[in-house]
C-alpha cells in the first residue's frame, strides 16, 4: 500500500503546491527556495549536497500546535517526542525547550535524551527487546517510566529494580489488535506483530506485576503504528484500553495513566493530514473523563515536515523512453522511498526551473539498487547538471536512517531559525568510513 491517497489518475502536486502547503518554505524569484529566512542555495553553496536541512521554528510551532490542541480539549497530557524519528541533540534540545519530554527506544536513545536536556523524569522507556544493561541504566537514571511488553521482560526487570534496591513504575504495553490502516512495515497493533502484551493476558499479567518486587504497576500503554492519518483505528485501540482500564479498576488495581503513543501521519503527497484537535478528540472520546494522566508520543508528526535533504543533479540519463535524473543523494541517505515505497515531493531549488515546462522523470541515486529510486514519472522540468532539487519531508526518519552503504558518508545537517542557519552535523570525513577497521597482521 504505497500512498492510499495517490490513485493512480491522480496528478501529483506541482512545485507550487508543495511549497503552498508548507509554511516554512516559499519560493523566491532571485534566490529560490527558501526555509523560513534562508536561501537553501546559499546553505549549498557553503556545505555542499547532500545535506539535511531542518526548520526550528517549524518543530516549535507544531510542538506548540500539539501541546494547545491537548490543552483546549481539557486533557492532561504530556507530549514525549519519540526520539527515533530525529535523534539529533539540537531537536531534543528544542523539545526540552518546548516542555517536551521523550519517549526512547534504546540505551543510546536515553543518553541522546539527557544531553539533549530533557529531565529523566520525563523519559519514558520504550521497546520489545531492552538488554539488561538499558534497563540497568534507565534504573540509574530515574526515568519516569518503563514501558514493559512482555511477562518475560517483566520479570527481568523486577529482578534488577529489586537487586539495585529501586521500583520501577512500568506501564504495561498492550497489543489491542488493531489494524491501524497503515504500511505493514509500520503498522505495530496487530495480534500477530512482535509487539505489546496480547490483550486478554493484559489484565493477569498486571495483577501479578502489582505483586512483583521492584515494580510499581501505574497504567497502561499503546501504539498501535505510524504515519496514521485516520482517527477510525486510534478509537478503536483507545477504546479497548479504556474497557480494560474499568476491568483493571473494577478487580482493584490502581491504573493512574494511559500513554496513548505516537503514529499521528502527515501529508507527504496531498492526503489530508491528521490533526492534532482530531487526535485529541479521539483520546477525549474514549478516555476522557477517567481521572487518567495522558501522554502521547508523536516523532514524525513533529519533525517530518521540518525537514529536507538538499541534493544536486550528477547527470540526466535518458534510456528508451525514460529520463533518469541521478542525484548525489541514495537510498543510503533517505531510505524511506526504498523501504516503504514512501512518496516524497521534490522541487527545483531555482525559481526559474521551478516554472519551465515539465515531462516525466525518475529520480534516483547512485547506490548499485534498483531500489534506489526516490520518485517515477514525477514532473520536473528540464535539470542541468549540478542544478539542485529539495525532497521534502525528510525530518523524521531520515538522517537516524543513513547508512555508508556503497562507501558514501553521511550527508552533513543544518539547522535553520529565522534568518540564521548553522551547521549541525558536519559530513562525515571519508576516512571515518575505516577509522574503526583493522586489517589482521595474520592476512600479511
Ligand atoms: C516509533 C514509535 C513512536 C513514534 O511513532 P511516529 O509514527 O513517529 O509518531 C511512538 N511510540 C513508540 C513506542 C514507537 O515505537
């Protein structure tokens, strides 16, 4: 299921339409394409292709968005940044700012967190397969929660809370078996994906946790995919969990919060976005009103739209009757259309390419893949070489994504506010590519 808004007879946005729909971008007649103050040409001019580039007053402004939807419902809910979708220490640093907390996936992920500046009291601990050294570290930390998904993982973790003389306060994931209508590669609330506690052990399972040394059972947790744009799937899961709340509360236990998760969808192509009031009506409707503290954990949904990677045409290849226009950037770069077949705009950096007459072209990269392909039979007009085009909404799930793959080192990144812009990540030296290797003195 590539796009299910993009039916095949439907046209794709033009450039003007991409740009229209994405406040902090316009394009401009003498310099091009800009993100908020900042001509990207110039952040090409001085750090080359490919590169990330990322809108800080765009994360802010739909943190801020989020936080407001939650709080015109009436709902108590904290924000906790899903740390995967952009791990990089200035977005943490911005969501700390903004009052966000986050949700982590991995031992490194924590560390990321802390020095980002967010409080360990605002970390919760998510994931299907912590080590007994995260968890350990976690422990250390004093994380506000760990998201447990599984009997096994329980009662590890009861055993290494109890052995350092702490309590851990877990929330129980649960699997509610709900097809969030997304990717199967990112669809995560199905009875047969790896993650969660199966609904109907739930309850037993958080009656013996409750009796476990090291562990304080405070509530529930979910989420149930990514890149979800409909409400339909969210309260069905929500609904479940609020029933198995009652039944919780009914059998005695203390159940003090549900964290609803994260996988609200933007609007890559022209699908109506999810919004954050349709969310927080959704979470309202089915858990409102049941004295629970709230918490979600959106990535893409606060970073994707922020971000774009800046890449420069290498050649134009024409093959039969196709036009191939390869780029700096590959797959190993922005995995996104190679692995979910994910639909990502593209656009001129100039204005004036951005109003010639257009045909239909591939976009692709260098990397030895078919599957390297960032678009087909996309309208673009004629590219000269070394002419620069944008891939838009690379902010989640890009940059954490990259790999060396065929020897490219990772693309530099560069964070824009207003007028300013600064280099984040320089790109990475060729020679860092071996630094770690060693060739045995036995191979001569
Ligand atoms: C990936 C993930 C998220 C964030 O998903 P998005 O689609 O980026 O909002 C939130 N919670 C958990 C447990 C996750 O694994």
């Amino acid at each position: 299921m590539p796009h299910p808004a993009a039916l095949p007879h439907d046209p794709d946005p033009t450039t003007a339409e991409l740009v229209a729909a994405r406040p902090h971008l316009s394009m401009h007649a003498m310099d091009g394409l800009l993100m908020d103050g900042v001509p990207l040409n110039a952040v090409a001019d001085q750090v080359g292709t490919p590169t990330w580039v990322l809108s800080a007053g765009s994360i802010r402004g739909r943190l801020q968005a989020l936080q407001a939807a939650f709080a015109s419902a009436g709902l108590p809910a904290r924000v906790h940044y899903a740390v995967k979708a952009n791990d990089h220490l200035a977005v943490l640093r911005i969501m700390a700012q903004g009052g966000a907390g986050a949700d982590v996936v991995s031992g490194g992920e924590l560390q990321r967190a802390r020095l980002g500046g967010i409080a360990p009291e605002h970390i919760v601990f998510s994931g299907v397969g912590k080590a007994e050294w995260e968890l350990r570290l976690a422990l250390e930390a004093g994380v506000g929660q760990i998201n447990v998904e599984s009997a096994e993982e329980l009662a590890m973790l009861s055993g290494i809370a109890a052995g350092m003389g702490c309590v851990a306060r877990v929330a129980l994931r649960i699997n509610p078996d709900v097809d969030a209508g997304t990717h199967a590669k990112i669809t995560t609330g199905r009875a047969d994906n790896k993650f969660g506690v199966a609904y109907d052990s739930a309850a037993a399972l958080y009656a013996h946790a409750d009796g476990l040394p090291g562990i304080e059972p405070v509530g529930l947790a979910l989420h149930i995919g990514s890149q979800i744009l409909s409400m339909t799937p969210y309260r069905a899961a929500y609904a479940r969990a609020a029933e198995l709340v009652r039944d919780l509360r009914a059998a005695g236990q203390i159940v003090r919060m549900v964290d609803c998760g994260g996988g609200l969808g933007i609007g890559y192509r022209d699908e109506p976005a999810a919004t954050p009031a349709a969310f927080a009506g959704a979470i309202r409707a089915t858990l409102g009103g049941m004295g629970l503290e709230l918490a979600v954990e959106p990535g893409r949904w606060l970073v994707g739209s922020a971000g774009l990677l800046l890449a420069s045409v290498v050649l134009v290849k024409a093959t039969g009757n196709r036009r191939f226009v390869v780029l700096d950037a590959a797959m190993n770069d922005l995995l996104r259309p190679a692995m979910y077949d994910a639909w990502h705009g593209v656009v001129p950096l100039s204005a004036v390419d951005a109003v010639q007459p257009t045909s239909p072209a591939d976009i692709v990269g260098p990397v030895c893949e078919s599957g390297d392909t960032f678009a087909r039979g996309r309208a673009l007009p004629a590219l000269a070489r070394n002419a620069r085009l944008a891939i838009l909404d690379a902010g989640a799930y890009g940059s954490v994504m990259s790999s060396t793959y065929n020897a490219r080192p990772l693309a530099a990144e560069v964070l824009v506010d207003g007028n300013r812009w600064s280099v984040i990540r320089a790109r990475q030296p060729m020679e860092a590519l071996w630094a770690g290797e060693t060739v045995p003195d036995w191979l001569g």
